[in-house]
C-alpha cells in the first residue's frame, strides 16, 4: 500500500506527527512495535511549555490526575540536600496512560495504525521510500518521519554515526507508592548514575535511573546493584526499602546514547528521541518530543500544500529542530558531566547551593517557551 506519509514509532514525537498531519487532511500510516498501552522507560515529568498545546488538543490533565510539580530536589551520594523552585513547572504523567490517550486522539483524528509490528528496512527509491516489515508487509512513502525513540536496529541499518560507539548507559524505571511530596521532582546521584523521582497519576510515583552497565556488571544484577550501590545513598536508601513497588520486575532499556545526532537522515526525517536525546538531569525530553513532533508535522503539511520540494523540507526541519533544541541538548550533555562522578556530583550540590541563581538559570535554559502550537 501507498501512503503520503508513513511514520515509524508510536511514542509522543510519533503520535503528535501522526495527529496534526491526519487534521490537516493527510492520509497517514504509523508503524509501532507494541500495543496501547504499554509501558516506556521515561521519567514521566513534563514541562508545563506544552500545556497550553496539549490543552488545545482537547486533552483534559486535570481529569487525567497527573501530578503538579512546581519543585525540584537535588541529592548528592552521601544525602545532601538541595531544593529549588521550578519557575516554569510540569507535571507527572505515565506513558502507560499519556500514549494511549494520544493515541486515541490519533484514531479519531483519521491516523492509520499497524500495531505489534516492526520495520526492519528502509529503501531510498526513485524519490520515494519502501518500508519492509519483519512480517514481510511492504509499504511505499513519499515521506517517512523515524519517531522509534533512543535506538533501534533500524539506526545500524541507516549507519547512523553514533551507531558506532557502544554507549554504557542502561535505563531502568519502576512504579512506586511512596510518601512524599508529590509537587517534588527529585534527582538523587549515585556512583556512575542518577536516579529520578516524581508523582504520577493515581497516587504513584515514577522511580527511573540511568547508570552505567559495569555497575549491574560487577554485582550481578540490577537489584543487587541497587542494594549495593544505589542505596549508598541514603534517599534511594528509604526508597528502596520503604516504597511500595507495583510491579516486581522494571522496565529496562541498554546502550542509551546522548550523542549528538542528525536530525535528517538519508531522507528519514526524524522527530523525539531518535533526533536527539536530552539527559535525565533536566527532565525535559517529554515536552521536546511533543513540540518536535508538531514541528516536523508543520514541515510535511507545508511540503504538500505548497513547494513538494524534498530539498527545501529537509533544508527548512534541520534549521527548525536546532534552533529549538541544539543549544537544550547542549547544555544537558555538558550539565551531565557534574553528574554520576560521587565528587563532582558534591562539588555540584555545594557550588549550586552558594549560588542558586546559576541553577535556575541551567534549568531555565534546559526548557523552552509556553506553546500553543
């Protein structure tokens, strides 16, 4: 079958592509993995820049019970404190509950879905695209946007640059019940990782870490190494031994990259995490994903309506996409290196302690302006 537009990956980039694209009249297709719901490894806090957006979709958050952040919490290894206010604010949402509402909104708005299915090549044609699934089904594209999150095979099979060094970081996430204040994101630091905290729906927490593989490496397993590691510091600690966890085993994801990455690639323009991933520190990647997805959306509506110039799409996405986020990612790789390391991450506590105005001024730069779309 033949589509205008053929999207790979169902996450909040894909599905928010999927909805403007199918709004403006285009007939459109999106390929993802899994089924709804599912969950994601995320930190499930969104920056309240999208909330005007998410509102106009018709997306109701206070029915939704999401969680209302308006502070952050800054732990070094050995339990020191640092508190800030977020000026700007979010809310905690799971990806179990937010994708499914999304898509949703999707099916309604017209958007074509094969599910529990997954693209295993990309053929660059005669100015259009053959998409080949691991079931065998063959699609053909005009355009094809990658929304298929951190990394897949399909990055090896576009020899994407960052393909090439193996990255340590493993992601792992698990949701809580636990006291404490749900209006607090916090970020406890621990020997080569960190680890996020903030209120979800329904009075649950989202408890998600990044570390490096040697650690689950040298101790054998993932709850070994939180009991031996992890829990050196003495919040995750209380976590650990207190928090009610829901369910017995995490969700886990290997090799997460924070490289830089392109934007486009051989054609395949790409949106969310798949075009680059912003660090945990800064808690930020939800909304990015959202506003890329209704950027690269407004590229595609412009490309059909007006110019079906191939050159000048993927020309005017790349310029959209970097000076919307280059200078975030920027400084979330660059902020990341205080982070994981047991004496900086205490340098860091101390030094953002005697000057509070520099730390609002990091996570002020990490988050973008109120949008509406």
């Amino acid at each position: 079958m033949t589509y205008p537009v053929l999207i790979i990956g169902g996450g909040l980039s894909g599905l928010i592509t999927g909805i403007e694209l199918a709004k403006a009249g285009l007939k459109v297709l999106l390929i993802e993995r899994k089924n709804y719901p599912h969950h994601k490894v995320c930190g499930e806090y969104v920056s309240n820049e999208v909330r005007p957006y998410l509102q106009k979709l018709g997306l109701d958050l206070k029915k939704l019970g999401v969680a209302e952040i308006t502070s952050f919490r800054f732990t070094s290894p050995q339990g020191h404190i640092l508190d800030s206010p977020l000026k700007m604010g979010g809310f905690g949402i799971s990806r179990y509950l937010f994708d499914d509402q999304l898509y949703q909104l999707a099916r309604g708005a017209g958007v074509e879905f094969c599910l529990n299915t997954t693209v295993s090549q990309i053929q660059w044609q005669d100015d259009h695209f053959k998409v080949v699934t691991s079931g065998g089904k063959e699609f053909t594209a005009e355009v094809v946007v990658g929304a298929y999150g951190k990394r897949t095979r399909l990055d090896r099979e576009l020899n994407r640059d960052f393909m090439e060094k193996t990255s340590p970081y493993m992601g792992v996430k698990y949701h809580i019940r636990y006291d404490f204040p749900k209006d607090t994101i916090a970020l406890h630091n621990f020997k080569n990782g960190y680890c996020g905290m903030s209120a979800i729906e329904h009075d649950k927490y989202c408890l998600c870490y990044l570390t490096e593989r040697s650690n689950v490496k040298e101790y054998g397993s993932i709850p070994e190494m939180e009991r031996h590691i992890m829990a050196r510091n003495p919040h995750i600690y209380s976590i650990l031994r207190e928090a009610d966890f829901i369910y017995d085993n995490p969700e886990v994801i290997n090799e997460v990259s924070f490289a830089p990455k392109k934007a486009v690639v051989d054609h395949v323009l790409m949106a969310g995490d798949a075009a680059g991933l912003i660090t945990p520190l800064c808690g930020n990647g939800m909304a990015m994903a959202i506003h890329g997805g209704w950027i690269v959306a407004q590229e595609i509506i412009h490309y059909f309506q007006n110019h079906r110039n191939r050159q000048r799409l993927e020309i005017n996405y790349t310029h959209r996409w970097q000076s919307q986020f280059s200078t975030r990612l920027w400084v979330g790789r660059n902020v990341q290196r205080l982070f994981g390391s047991e004496q900086l991450s205490e340098f860091a506590l101390h030094f953002f302690g005697l000057l509070p105005p520099v730390l609002r001024m990091v996570i002020r730069s990490t988050h973008g302006k109120p949008f509406h779309g």
